[in-house]
C-alpha cells in the first residue's frame, strides 16, 4: 500500500467530522453531498475484497427509487451476491473512520481478513443517471486506483445493441446510441411488434391459420398500434393499465402477445395450439416441420405465468439472430410518434374515473371534453389523463406529429386536470 498516496487522495475526499452511516440493506444511502467520502472508501474496499478473493468485484452507485437528491453505494461479490457480512462491518468501519484513523482501519480490515496485497484487483464500476452519480462513482475510481486496482466504465459503443432489465427482472427494453449519439429506446411495443410478426410468420409456414392477437394498454404508441393492424393486420385489443389486465386478455386467443410499453409482457398459448404444434412438428414435412419444430421451441422459451425479462431476451435474440435482423433494422419498423408523459398533483386523485380501458374521462364532468378540445389542435395527437394504480398522482399522456406538440398537448392537459 502507498500509505502516502492514499493520505493525500483520501483529503480530496475528506470525511465530515462526526458524521456516521451504516451499511444497510441497500449498503450505503443518504443525501448525495454527504457521500463522497463513502464513494472514496468503497473504491478502496472494493480493492481489498478482490485482491482477497481473487475475483472482480462489483461497485454500484445508486439510489434507486429513492428521491433524485439521494445517492448510494453497494458492493457486490464475485458471484454477483450481496457482500459477505463480515465485509459489511469492515465497509461501516471504514466510512465512520474519522480521517486520522483510515489508514489504520485499512490496514487492519487487511490482516484480519489475509489479504495479499500483491494480488491484483479489478473492480467493475455501474452508476445510474442521477446528476450526482459521475462525480461521485469517479469518487470511487480514486479509491481503485489508488490502491492499485484496475476498473471497467461501462460504456455503451455506437449502434451496439444494449438491452435492461429492471430490478425483479419483470420489465426488458432494448436500445442503442446511432453513430450520431442519438439514443433509441425499443420498447415493449417494438418488442411485441417483432414477436407478434414472428409467430405469424411461422404460422404462415406451417400453414395454420390460428387466431392471433396483440393486447396493449393506452400507453401503447400510436405508430405500433397502427403498424401491427394496418401492415402486420395483427388484430389489437386495448385493456386497462397493469399485467394482470394484459394477461387476462390475452388468453381469450390461441396466441395471445401482450405488452406494457415499460416492457412488461410475455406471449400466451392456448393449450390446444401447444398440442397441434407439438403434432405439427412430429407429423409434417421438410419445411413446414422445421418451422413447427422452430414455433414449438420457441413457446418453450417464453415464461407463460408472468412476464419473465430474461425469457423475453432469450426470445428475442432467438428472432433477432433467425431472422438475421440487426437492432437497427429491428427499430426501423416503425417510428415512434413523439410523446410526453407527466404526473400531476391533486387533492384527491379518485375524482377521476375514466372508461374505454382507461382513455376516456368519466368524472369530474367537463374534463373529457376539454381533452378533446386540446387534442383537435394538434396533428396525429391523442391524450389521456388517468389517475395511477402505484402512486398518489394523476399521469397525463400525450403524442402528436412533433416532440414540441407532445410537450404542449400534455402541459395544457395537465392544466384541465386541476
Ligand atoms: P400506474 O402507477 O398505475 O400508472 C405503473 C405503470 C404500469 C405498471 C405498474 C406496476 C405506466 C404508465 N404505469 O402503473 O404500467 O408497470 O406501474 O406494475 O408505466
Ligand atoms: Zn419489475
């Protein structure tokens, strides 16, 4: 250890006098100004806990849900696990360390825990979109680097294709950043556009004619809605905003794809067309075999009792490399029509009751027909206000012909809400 390197970076990260964190179940989270320190030192641990079990480690800066103005670290083992408890204690004894004791409380979480420190470190380094979270993770490189270890920034290169999943692995987007750095968001609509084509492409090569339906919520875009009746002539049902709704729709169909534009979903299959495909695939010849072969491994893959972002990848880099389609090409289906959703304050958010899965205001009197007044001003537009299932806002969603239009159909929308 370079004792006096560390002194002199651990000053450009100087640890408020008395202040105390614990490491907790998100490891540490508090108020993104008091965390610089705690970013510093877990570059250090980090270092420690992979030099000591030979693996890379994971560093992740976020808060997650929490308010913007919050940020937080947690460290992650080599196998993708929660810290080992006794390196929970070392991670608080380091943070809490006032500034004269760090070096000590370094070296000895190092002999108790045999580190050799000649063994090299590496440390994976992820940090989400918060203003705070580049200043801080580059917090966190100076404790790599000081100690010697090296790190990986994730970077995303040009066109590469890039897919995230959220926290319970429920939800899959894909995207890229095109050579002129825009970024591209595919969602679960473009998701269900590509597998929706698929099964019908494949039904079409064995030659069944099966009914085969598309199941999205308001928040669909409008383009892919369009795209899938009128080019894919893929019939599309609309039903209120949540899984459980999506799902049950879509088991009124043989095969039933359904999506949640945030990238919940997954594809139904009625029993009977799981038998007549296995049939198929046993029974038929040359090329209507291989495709009822190919449809019969494909149902395997989807997880029909809930939407499963992993199955969903397998799935969808199964059609992408089948079909040989880049993301690019992939994207290009359709082009999304520019949108805007906001969320708005009220006193009681239940004065809105709304039918027509969720796009038309019922109550309070009038409302519905100022959203329409708005919408008539505009190009391409639609809006619809509704009052959230998960929190106490109601969302207001807008699209139309322009990103500019989107932004004022949805602000004067907002506007009729209060
Ligand atoms: P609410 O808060 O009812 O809009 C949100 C999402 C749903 C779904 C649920 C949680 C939007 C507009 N709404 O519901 O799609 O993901 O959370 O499961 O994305
Ligand atoms: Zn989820």
């Amino acid at each position: 250890m370079d004792l006096g390197a560390i002194t002199k970076y651990s000053a450009l990260h100087a640890k408020p006098n008395g202040l105390i964190l614990q490491y907790g179940t998100a490891g540490f989270r508090t108020k993104a100004e008091h965390l610089d320190h705690v970013m510093f030192r877990m570059g250090l641990l980090a270092v420690l806990r992979s030099k000591q079990t030979k693996s890379t480690i994971g560093v992740m800066v976020t808060a997650s849900h929490n308010p913007e103005e919050d940020n937080g670290v947690k460290l992650v083992d080599p196998l993708g696990e929660m810290l080992a408890p006794s390196w929970e204690e070392h991670a608080t004894c380091l943070a809490n360390a006032e500034e004269q004791d760090m070096q000590r409380v370094l070296i000895d979480i190092s002999e108790k825990e045999a580190v050799n420190l000649q063994q090299d470190a590496f440390v994976v380094i992820g940090r989400d979109t918060r203003p705070s979270s580049e200043k801080l993770s580059q917090s966190v490189i100076d404790g790599v680097t000081v100690l010697g270890g090296q790190f990986h920034g994730m970077e995303i290169k040009s066109n590469e294709r890039c897919c995230s999943f959220d926290g319970d692995a429920d939800r899959i987007v894909y995207y890229y950043h095109d050579a002129d750095g825009h970024f591209h968001l595919i969602d679960g609509d473009k998701i269900a556009t590509l597998i929706s084509s698929f099964l019908k492409e494949l039904l079409v090569e064995i030659g069944e004619s099966l009914n085969i339906g598309v199941v999205q919520t308001a928040y669909a875009n409008g383009s892919s809605t369009r795209y899938l009746e009128e080019v894919m002539k893929v019939p599309v049902y609309c039903t209120k905003t949540g899984v459980k709704h999506l799902h049950h729709k879509a088991q009124e169909f043989d095969i039933g794809v359904y999506f949640e534009a945030n990238g919940h979903g997954t594809a139904l299959f009625s029993t009977a067309v799981e038998m007549k495909i296995k049939q198929s695939a046993e029974q038929l010849e040359d090329k209507k075999r291989k495709a009822a072969k190919m449809l019969e491994n494909i149902i395997d893959l989807f997880n029909q009792a809930a939407g499963d972002a992993i199955s969903d990848m397998l799935v969808i880099e199964a059609i992408l490399a089948l079909k040989g389609l880049t993301v690019q090409q992939w994207d290009a289906l359709y082009t999304d029509l520019p949108n805007r959703q906001l969320k708005v304050q009220v006193a009681d958010r239940r004065v809105i009751s709304t039918t027509d899965a969720e796009r038309q205001a019922v109550t309070p009197p009038g409302l519905q027909e100022a959203i329409n007044d708005l919408v008539k001003k505009y190009k391409l537009s639609r809006a619809f206000v509704r009052p959230s299932g998960t929190e106490d806002v109601v969302r207001v969603y807008a699209e139309a012909d322009s990103q500019e239009s989107a932004d004022h159909l949805a602000h004067e929308v907002s506007l009729a809400v209060f």
